[in-house]
C-alpha cells in the first residue's frame, strides 16, 4: 500500500467519522457514546470503500 493510498483512505474516514458524528450528536441528539460508536463504523466503512474504488479504478 502506497502512503497515497493510505492518505486517501484516511482522509475518506475522518470525513465520514467526523459527519456522522455531528449529524448523530447534534443534529439528532444521541448519546455520545452512541455517536462515537456510530462515527467510528461509518468511518471505517468509508475507508474500506475508498479502498476497494482505488484498486477498481486502477490507482
């Protein structure tokens, strides 16, 4: 894995994180724990498919 590559997944991770959290414990008024167990799945879920389309399309 090339370190553009783990940029590009990073990047795609902490924006998911850092959007589901707010959305979860601002917006929609959960718990905190709540959001951060939220934040941290859908961030790892956007890095894995930052992934999976770098390797698709050939990067």
């Amino acid at each position: 894995m090339s370190a553009a590559l783990l940029k590009h997944m990073a990047f795609h991770g902490v924006l998911a994180a850092a959007f589901i959290f707010v959305l979860n414990y601002y917006i929609l008024k959960t718990e905190l724990q709540s959001a951060v167990f939220w934040a941290i799945g859908f961030g790892a879920m956007a890095a894995g498919l930052a992934y999976q389309q770098s390797k698709r399309s050939g990067s």
